[in-house]
C-alpha cells in the first residue's frame, strides 16, 4: 500500500505493521502467517495508521498485543482496489505494473535470498515453499 499510494500521489509515507499484526487476527496470524489479499481485505474497511502513531510493541517483531486502532490518528488511505496475479504470469505481472507496484509471495529463507544485496535477483532457485513478501516495482 505504501508503493502503490507514493506511485499515484508522490507522497511516502510508512505504515503501522504493527496495526496488521494486532488488528487483522480474522485473516492473518501476525509474522506468523499472512497474505497480502488478506491485509488488502482488511483495509478495504479500515484505514491505515503512519507507523510513528503506532510502532512495533517491543524489539521482538511480529509480537501481538491488544488491537489499538480506534485509538490511533488514521491516514485516509485504505484499499479501494487490488487484484491477484497468477504465479508464473509474467505478461499479468508487467500489466500490473504500468499501474502499480506488485506485491509478491517468495521463500525468502533460501541462501541466495539472504545474501542479496542490489541489483536484478535472478535466479531459478526461488523454491515454492512462500514465507515473505516482497514489492516488485518494476521489470526488464
């Protein structure tokens, strides 16, 4: 959501994940399992909060606590429309992106992943065993 609203408005801004870890308990399980659809869907009702209004509850990441959302200032950014794209579609996928950044599902914890530093990662050892999510901004 952060891409896509910088890409039509120009403005950046960051939002709570925090808000998703605690508030989005029907679709996801905090950074213990979720899907984008799932976060898009959530927000399609609830806008989301700038991460300074509501940070990360500790130092440990993905940790829950009480939903605090009514409590928060929120943004006037929800999602109003988000589509999938079938894995392996690449044609879709650049459709996609003349309009938006797209989010992508990857296993994340194969070696040449963790050791990516810049550039184009291309390779054919991505696996299908998904754990993360990642923004495709562009291609080519």
């Amino acid at each position: 959501m952060e891409g896509s609203h910088l890409a039509n408005t120009g403005e950046l801004l960051e939002f709570s994940a925090q808000q998703l870890v605690d508030c989005n308990v029907k679709f996801n399980n905090g950074c213990r399992g979720g899907h984008p659809i799932y976060a898009y869907r959530y927000y399609e009702n609830t806008s989301a909060i700038l991460n300074d209004s509501y940070p990360f509850v500790s130092n440990v990441t993905g940790e829950r606590s009480e939903c605090r959302s009514d409590e928060m200032f929120m943004t006037d950014v929800n999602s109003v429309r988000y589509f999938g794209v079938k894995s392996g579609d690449i044609d879709a996928m650049k459709l996609a992106l003349n309009f938006n950044p797209v989010s992508a599902m990857v296993e994340a914890n194969k070696r040449f992943f963790k050791n990516y530093k810049s550039g184009v990662l291309a390779t054919a050892k991505c696996g299908t065993t998904v754990d993360h999510s990642v923004l495709i901004v562009g291609w080519g």
